[in-house]
C-alpha cells in the first residue's frame, strides 16, 4: 500500500470499498480504530522521531511533541464520535394535524465516502500521513488516501505502515486507509469520481491549483485546503509602552520558532510610529541563531523571499522596506536560515499592497508602523485573510472595534499571547477567509470532522432500517433535537 | 432598490455596513426583523397572490399556501436563532498545566457578510425575494441581495418593497436587503468580492455556470447551488403486487402536481418488469389535465424534452423508450402541459445512462422496469445525486441495502410516500450529491441558516470583548460546550 508504483484504481476501488463498511460501524469500533493507531505510534516514536529527524531536521524535542499531539488528537477524534453530537442526529415527529400535515422527518449526518489527504511539508505528524485531516476522516467512516509529502517519504511510508498494520490488527476493513506519492498520483487523486472530497496543507499555488481541479471537475468536491496566512498582530501604542521587553522577547520567540515555517508565524506586526520597539525585537532577536530548514528548496526560497520583500520602493523609486536587523544575503541552505526584521510604514503599505501583504516562508517578520487607529483601521482591511489575528492591549483599552475588524480577517483571534501553538480541542479553529482556507470549517479541534460529513433525512422511515442514533428509545444514548428542543440523552 | 438600473457598487456598500449593523445586533432584535417580514407578507397576501398569479399562472389556491409557508418559515428561522444552538457556542477553559498548557479558547459561528440569492421560476415565494435562503442569511445576520427571477418580475418588485418597509419599520439598518434584476447584474453580483456567499435555485446550466464564476474568483466563495434533481423513486416487486392502484394514484398526482415543475418531482420510476403498474398509472393520470406553465419559454422547452426522451435508441437502432400515455406532439404553450408517462427498461439504460438520465421538466416521469434487485442496484448506481429518493415496499421486506444506497444518491430517504412537498422543519434536508446540490448543506428547514456562517475562537480574549453568547455566565442561556461536555444552559 505504500509504493509509487501502485495502480491507483486498485486504492480507490478497495477505498470505496472500505468506506462502505466504515460507515456501518459502529462509533464504538471506529474509536478503536483510532486508539490502535494512537497506541501504535506512542509505541514506535523513537524510530518514528529519528526518521523524521534525518528527513525534516526539525529535532528531536519538538518532533517528539510532535507525535505526543498526533495521537492525543486521533484520542480526541474518538472522543468526539463517542459522545455522539457530532452525527447531529434531529428527530421530528409526525404532525397529521399540521397544514400541510408533516411527516416523520429524522436527520443526521454520514461519512462522505473516500478523502484524499494532501501532506504538509512542516508538520510531518500532525499535517501528514496520520494527522488531522486522516484522523477526522476515519473517524466519521471514511476512508482515507494519503498523498505523502515529498519532504520526508520514508517517514511517510515507516508511518503508513504503522497505520496500516494498527488498523488490520483493529479489525478495520482493508483498504480503509492507503499512502500513494507522486505530484502526478496527486492530481489524479483529486480527479478520480471515487474521492469525495480532499483535504490539503501546503502552499497558496499548490493548493489553489488543486482546488481549480476539485471544483472542476464533472461532479465538483469540496476542497478543504490551508493554503497560507499571514497572521497580523497589532500592538498599540499603550502596550508597547507599558510592555516592550515582554512583547520583543515574545515576538523574537513566536517567528523564529521552528525556523519559522509554522503556518500561524506572525509575519505581520503592526506597531505604533515612532517607538523604540524595532531595536527592542532586534535586541530580542540576536540570541536566534540560524535553523535548518525543512528541505533545501525551502531553504533556497528564503533568501528569494527575502530579497523580494528587501526591493520594495515607493512610488518614487525610493526604498519602502528597512532592514531592522540580519541579513538579506545568506546562505540558508548551507547555514541554516537566519532571523531576518523588516519595517515599513502603513503609509507605504497603503500604497503598495500586493507586494508588501505576501507570506515569507522562514524566520522573517515585518513591522508595519502605523500613525493612529484610523491609519490601523485602514491598512487592516487590506490584509488577506489570516488563520490568526492578534492583539496586545491594556486591560483598560476599549478594542472592540479592532477585534471585530479582527474578527473579520481571522478564525482565531488572540489576546496578549503569540499565535504559533494550535490547542487541538473543542473549541479550536483552525482555518480563516481566504486564502487561509478554502472553506468555512476547521482543520484542527473537534468540528473538523464536519468535513467529512453529509446529511441524510428519512422521512417516515421503519425503525428497523434507520441507524441507532435516530430511534425512538435511543439506544447510543446520545444529545439530539426532538420537535425543536435539544435532549442530552 | 428595485430598479435594474441601480449601480451595484451603491448596493453593495450599502449591503456591507448593513452586514456590519446586523452582525452586531442581538438575536431578539433579528427575529423581530423576521417576524415584521412575515408580518408584512401576509397582511399583503391577497395583493400578492394576484400578481404572482398573473405571472406564473400556479393558481390562488397553490400560491395561498406557499404564502403561508413562506412566512411560516420566516418564523420557524426567528425560533432557531433565539434558541441559540445555531451559534455552537464552545468554551475551553484554559488549562494551565496541560503539556504544552491549553489557554482559554471559545468559538462561535458569525455571519459571512453580504449574501447574493437567485431567485427560482417554481417558487415565486418560498425560493425567491422573500424564501429561505433570505430568511437564512438575514436570521444569522447578513445583508442579502436578491437577484430577481425574470420569470415574475412584477411579484419580485413587489414583494421587496413590502420587505424593504417591513425592515425598515421593524428597525433593520438600512441597506441589510436589496433587489436587482438581469442576468448582467446578476453575474456581477457573484464576481463582487463584497458578496461572501450565493444562495441559488434554478437549472443545471444556469447554476453551473455561476458555481463556476463563484469559485473562480480571486477570493472563492461558496455557492449554495440546487441545480437539478431526478428523484428516483422504487417499488418493489410486493408492493406493486399488494397495491398497484394506491401506488399509480399516489405517483400520478405527484408527477403532475404543480404541471410537474417541483424540483422534488419523480422524474425516474424503478419498477418490477411485466407488471400491469404502467396500465393502472396511465388510467389514473387520465384525468390529470394539461396545466400551464411557469413561462412560455419553460412551456416551449417541455414537448422539446419530450421529443428527446422519446426519440432515444438502443444500441441496434431501434427505440429505446415507449411512451405509455400521452402525447409528445403538444403545443404547452398554448394548451397547458399535459402528461406524459414513459417506459423503458434498465436494462436499455445501463446502455444509455447519459441520455436517459436527464431531467425532463415539467408533468412527464420515466418507468424503468428492473429485472430483480441486482440489476435495480446496478442502475440505480447511475443515477446522478437527487435531492430525494423514496423507496415502496412491504412492512415485512428487507430493503436496509437498498435504503443505504438511496442515501448513498439523495439528500432525504422517503418511504411508502411522494417526494413532492417539502416539510419546514428542523430536521429537513433539502439537498443531495451533486448536481442536486452543490453543497453539503440544506437550503430549507433550521440547518440552512450554517450555510452563511463562518467559526471564529477568541484566545483568553477579555469578557468585555466577547459576544454574549461566550461569557462566563451564559447571560444568553443558550446551550453551549463547555470543556468537551454539552450544557443546556
């Protein structure tokens, strides 16, 4: 199941198979389908973390955590399923006496049918072959089709394996989840009339050239892609009065973390004019030294990036971009990347805003320093949409119309923290107006499992043939809405 | 703000800060809005009902009734956001000794902004200037922009002058609901980065070709599509047997009511070959008389669709479809749509499945005769995605396989029932598989109001800035998740 040379409709046929018999398990067998994967990748995390180490240089530590978040996420996948909100099942009663007369009428929701998983390069467990996309699928019963990642296949393989053998060993059907590499078998995926919808984490043209595919197509699918975020901050000015050495040292943090290539690194900070701020970062900021990055083309593209954001002038030719602190000129692939500040001002943004508003892959961050709020307001709205958007204020501030404007552009919005660090939980959401996402849910926390789900009514329907979660005694036990009033049990 | 020869940029600026002043106001306030619509629409019935009359020939007595479910459903969308479910309001305290700690995090649905709605021909009420994808996107707090259908312009006025005043003295901002008419107007309207989603009910063509722009854009948005449906409906080889007459009655009335132009008509019939059900289906929609339709192009449009089922071959040459009763020759324009029933035979449309499997609308349905329950499951895995399917069959029959692949095609299962008639409810599903829907969303019954939603969590956000709903103390007393566990409030 893990090779490149595999006949793709042999994966998408026992896919649709398996998806089949996925969707008539019960809730209970699928969650323990999810603990044997779990189970089976705590127990190999030390080959697993070595591998992934050699092909990502990420290290040991963080890819450890790394694997510690992967399977507490497919634990929390059958958590959700058991608890049983997630089917949305609705039940209303018959009403001969209605005009018109109403029908029995029960609702819930099920597993779409085979996915397709779109690998990330940055996130080599969480992101990829048993991460959150492969996780929220399976739970609900889908099967599952991984595209691995071209920066770390044998990882992508080592894991799939592991997957592979959790769920035989589970009782899961064959053929629920595969791992096919290769751009071509990629697009092809998104083609084939058996996948029902694709999941993606990657670059804003990769995926948007996969979303033109999937939406294309004869019987359009839904894509759900994260594509690419810049994640604005805003520091007012109380703040960086009160607070500078705390918010420096937190920012230097937050965008040199993993050698920035995480997708919610603050790479736009808006600042107030005129303050001692920027020196402050680079202060912060001369400890990070330089980091490997994930591969040598990634490490190549940095300096690219960096010189493109460097070049920027104004309408008359002059300068638009300072370099606060590092340097422009490095050779990432062979030293690692380097921290790199940028500044600006809002009033060159304002006038150039398709070129100063583009994500730089790497430990890069650009202070835009901005005149007042109106000036804020203003270049806010030009900023695409954003997985994150932040905030530092002082208790007594009033920022509600930033956090609504906020609000607007982001699907998480954060107060006095930094937004690298996703809690995979209830609440989470992970995805935000375009191009952040491509749709109106989420990749990680609960809820992303909606993605993978269809609603189904059956109107008058015998007990016999409808599924547990909408008879009448409610057998699972579980939250529904009967005639409009919501019943935990 | 009825006039096709408004400036768009005025309407859509208007639209954008009224999206803003709905988004802000309480859930109380915008089901007063509703309420003062619905209000508003029935005080007028009479004045309305004459003129949609005019325009689509349906009749006082259908047009009656779907004033009052159009209103209805105004109401039923006022219950759903006061309830407060809609929201999903979840909290996830902050756990400070969590590895790595979780910080506090609540998320909620907010509105997407200004909502474009497309008219239908069918429903010059409940799927037009005032229906549910209006009553949807205004109940969640968007601005809505409604293209009329051409098919009634005079109703469209109309009725959004009695909307717009509705609003107006009900204390909705000004701008949150606009009409515009012409297909120009109306392309515009899907390409506007103001406009953040489409409602849309119409053809297959029609729908596919603004699905297309839709997510073509730079910034793609969601299309909420219903394009076509055939809604395939079985009977089994019992139930013909034990009631023939019951089921011919039952099917002759729903194939013809409204002269067949339900986008829940039963447009393909499987039947058990060599049976008398033809005969007793043509004796009863003998005195089903020809009706007119909607327009004199839909009219023209109908012997047109005729002609081309019937004139279908098979592979030898020879025809492919007999017409049981009725007559291809007719001039509908003029006489009215009479009925027409067809017969063929699976066998001849597992050769054929792209020519006789097309939507024919208007009161016409195709009986395909199956040769037992395998070659039923073969065809009926041809059918394109229905909004609905309805299966006959007797109490003691095992149909459980042939249930899940219907809900495998079709949005709602219907048993021993007519798909016509779509119940307002909160556990109704109206939409399927493409090209039923183009979307995992309904566009009637209390879920549709998701469709023009989008999740935001704030991150140890300050009470002061959160929306009601998210406080500690639940001033709302709305049901929430609060740390994994359900709360009713």
């Amino acid at each position: 199941m893990t090779t490149a040379t595999l006949d793709l409709t042999a994966v998408t046929t026992a896919a649709t198979r398996a998806a089949k018999a996925a969707a008539a398990a019960s809730d209970v067998d699928r969650a323990a389908w999810l603990h044997a994967v779990a189970d089976a990748l705590d127990t190999n995390v030390t080959e697993l973390v070595a591998i992934a180490d050699s092909e990502t240089r990420l290290g040991t530590a963080r890819l450890t955590g790394e694997v510690a978040r992967t399977t507490a996420q497919l634990r929390l996948f059958a958590t959700v399923i058991t608890e049983g909100s997630y089917l949305e099942a609705v039940i209303d009663h018959a009403d001969p006496a209605a005009t018109p007369p109403k029908p029995d009428l029960r609702r819930l929701l099920k597993p779409i049918g085979p996915v397709a998983v779109f690998s990330a390069s940055n996130f080599p467990f969480a992101f990829s072959v048993a991460g959150g996309d492969t996780a929220s699928a399976l739970a609900v019963g889908c099967s599952v089709i991984v595209k691995a990642h071209s920066g770390h296949p044998r990882l992508s393989e080592r894991t799939a394996e592991i997957v592979t053998g959790a769920l035989a060993a589970a009782g899961a059907p064959e053929g629920l989840f595969a791992l096919v590499s290769g751009r071509e078998a990629g697009t092809a995926l998104v083609q084939d009339p058996a996948i029902k919808a694709v999941g993606f984490t990657g670059s804003i043209p990769g995926g948007r050239a996969l979303f033109d595919l999937a939406v294309s197509r004869p019987e359009p699918i839904p894509f759900y892609g994260e594509l690419g975020s810049l994640n604005p901050v805003v520091i007012t000015a109380q703040a960086v009065q009160a607070r500078t050495a705390e918010l420096a040292a937190g920012l230097a943090g937050s965008f040199t973390l993993g050698a920035g290539q995480f997708c919610t690194k603050p790479g736009l900070v808006f600042i107030p004019a005129g303050t001692g701020f920027p020196a402050r970062l680079a202060e912060a900021a001369k400890d990070k030294g330089a980091a490997p990055m994930l591969t040598e083309r990634i490490a190549e593209a940095y300096p690219d990036g960096l010189r493109s954001v460097a070049s920027m002038t104004d309408a008359t030719g002059a300068a638009a971009v300072e370099v606060v602190s590092g340097s422009v000129e490095q050779d990432a692939a062979t030293n690692g990347a380097a921290p790199v500040i940028f500044r600006t001002t809002a009033t060159l943004v304002l006038e150039r805003p398709q070129e100063l508003l583009e994500e730089c892959f790497g430990p890069t961050t650009l202070l835009i320093e901005y005149s007042g709020p109106d000036q804020l307001s203003e270049v806010l709205a030009l900023v695409p949409g954003s997985l994150t958007a932040t905030v530092h204020a002082q208790p007594d501030e009033d920022v509600s119309g930033l956090v609504e404007q906020l609000a607007g552009l982001a699907g998480r919005v954060l107060f006095d923290g930094w937004p690298t660090g996703v809690a995979v939980n209830w609440a989470q959401q992970h995805g935000g107006p375009y191009p952040a996402t491509t749709s109106l849910f989420t990749s990680v926390g609960a809820t992303a499992v909606r993605r993978f789900q269809r609603p189904v009514a059956y109107q008058n329907a015998p007990e016999t043939v409808l599924h547990p979660a909408l008879r009448e005694a409610n057998p699972l036990g579980i939250p529904r809405r009967v005639d409009g009033v919501l019943v935990l049990r």
